[in-house]
C-alpha cells in the first residue's frame, strides 16, 4: 500500500468541534515490526475523542497537528508487520490505537498487535469496535476497583451505575449483572425502560428529586459506585454508600483527584476513586467471547459514513447519545 492515498478525517488545531474537522486524502501508514495495517470497517467515537480536541490533555495530546482522532476500530488484516506472530493477511479483527497518534478516523490505520484481538463472525465489526475504550472501562471498574466476579462467584454486592444509558453505562449494566450484583442505575426518563431492558434492577430518572439524591428505591447502600457523568459532588454519594463503598470516576478531573487525595490521608473507609483505564487485550478478548455468548451486547446508537464524520462527532458531543456512535468508511 506504499504510496497509496486514502481517505481521512482530521483537526488542525485546538477546538472547533464537529467545524473543526476536515476532510482530506493522506498516505496509507505503513506498519511498523509490531503492527498491522487494517481496513477499516467500523470506528467507534468516545467522548475522549472530542475532548482531546477541546484541549483537555493539552499539551500531552494530541501529540502533533494535524491529528486524525479515534482510536476504537475494527477491520480487516492487510499487512503484517515483520515482527507479527498472531494475525495474517485476511484476519478480521478488533483493536485499539494510541491516543497520542489515533488514527481511527480513516479508511485505514495501522494497530499494535499487542493490542489487536480476533473477531469471530458472530460479531459484526461495529459491535466490537464498541467495546474497546467503553468495554473495558466498565471491566475494569467492576473487576479491578470493584472487586466483581463476573463468573458471579465473588461476595454479593449492590452497585450504582450512573449514565446507565450511555457507552461505559451500558456495558456496566450488563457486566455487573454476569457478576450477580444488584445493579440500581440512573438515565434519562426516555431511556428508563431501555436501562431496565439490560439487567437493571432498579432505575432512578435522575432529573427527579429522588434520582438525583442517588437514592436506592428499595434502601441498599452501594458498594461501588460506577460514575459514568459528572457535576455530582461527593456529599451527594456519601451518605448512599455502604461503610467500605467506593466511588469509581471514569472521568476524574481535578476535584476528583483532591477528594481522592483527602480520603486517603484521612484514612476514610469511604473512597473515591479515579480510574484511569489500562487497556488488556485478555480483557478484551473476553468482552469479545461475551458478545458472540450473547452474554453481552454493544447498543448502537447511530452509524454514519466517514465521508459524514462531522455529524458522528456533533452527536457524541451533544452527551445524548444511547449506547455507541459508530463511523464506517
């Protein structure tokens, strides 16, 4: 493919949002030892994405200008790197490319085999590219900081998932429930009966008084609490928290880190804390069994054609989305 242009998507600067991108022809990547080129068939937006944009992790990313965004894709093997031991040419597959570079926005990318896993036939390109950032935060907030046995032989436990409805939400829902918790979620009043469809076993509205105290209907204290928003200050999940419960940010900005830091030098047994995803490819590798079990499955809110990328970003910014925004070259 050396020399070849394709078709991508990309941002010259901070800012800007779904204007800010532009369409342009670029030369195919070439992989390195360790990587696979892919066609791409599915790209999966996540709200890091347009926050990069929006400078947020500035100036450790993007790491140059111009930046093609996304990093959740799924396609098919067209080159191997000389190093590559586990994938040939043809191979359909899911992976994960670096923040710092993306790549995912395009008609092709190239992908660390580290970090690029088979898909089966039973799962369609799109419901695996889903899984990737959002899959495996809600697996490693349960597994890791939670402490859930997804197999469901762990200790029984009750978990709040807030933004139930949304990427990391919904995979929560359904992954709490392989774990046998007691799942209480809050969404929109739109997507309540959507939520209730996944596993949940109680649903709070939380634009209600009684969803935005947290408040369990049946009176549980949570155990852990899978944060997927923001804007709700630590006095509100105190009191509804069990006397070892924990907060799990997925998004924690710098109050988070604060209340975090406090907790600890007090030694409270109520924590918060921020998680900052370490993506496995074992781990993926199980979401991926999951999907093809039927155990699990990816919501799709929305596709659209890269040649529409923009309207995928506005979507995703506009924080209304159920489920997964999904871009197909």
């Amino acid at each position: 493919m050396a020399g070849k242009l394709m078709h991508a998507v990309q941002y010259d600067s901070y800012g800007g949002g779904a204007a800010g991108l532009k369409h342009v022809e670029v030369p195919v990547p070439t992989p390195e030892k360790d990587e696979v080129l892919l066609k791409l068939e599915a790209t999966t937006l996540n709200p890091i994405d347009w926050k990069i944009q929006e400078g947020v992790l500035r100036p450790l990313l993007p790491r140059k200008f111009p930046h093609v965004p996304c990093t959740d894709v799924a396609g098919e093997v067209l080159e191997v790197g000389s190093g590559v031991k586990n994938f040939r040419t043809g191979d359909k597959v899911v992976a994960m490319l670096s923040h710092a570079t993306g790549g995912g926005l395009a008609e092709f990318a190239v992908a660390k085999e580290s970090l690029t896993v088979a898909r089966p036939p039973e799962v369609s390109a799109a419901e695996a590219s889903g899984l990737l950032v959002a899959g495996l935060t809600a697996h490693e907030a349960l597994t890791k900081t939670a402490g859930i046995k997804l197999d469901g032989s762990g200790e029984h436990a009750d978990i709040l998932i807030t933004a139930a409805s949304g990427g990391v939400g919904h995979y929560a829902v359904q992954l709490a429930k392989l774990g046998n918790a007691h799942v209480t979620a809050t969404c929109g009043a739109r997507n309540m009966e959507f939520v209730k469809s996944l596993g949940a076993d109680e649903v709070l509205d939380y634009k209600t008084p009684e969803g935005a105290a947290l408040k369990s209907p049946s009176g549980r204290k949570y155990d852990a609490v899978i944060h997927c928003t923001s804007g709700i200050p630590w006095s509100t999940f105190e009191p509804n928290l069990s006397e070892n419960g924990k907060v799990i940010d997925i998004t924690p900005g710098v109050n988070t880190m604060i209340t975090c830091a406090v907790k600890k030098v007090t030694c409270a047994k109520k924590q918060l804390v921020p998680l900052i995803l370490t993506a496995k490819a074992e781990n993926l590798d199980y979401l991926v069994k999951q999907v093809k079990a039927g155990k699990l499955k990816t919501v799709i809110d929305s596709k659209h054609p890269l040649s529409e990328a923009e309207y995928a970003w506005a979507k995703s910014i506009g924080g209304h989305a159920t489920g997964k925004v999904i871009v197909e070259p």
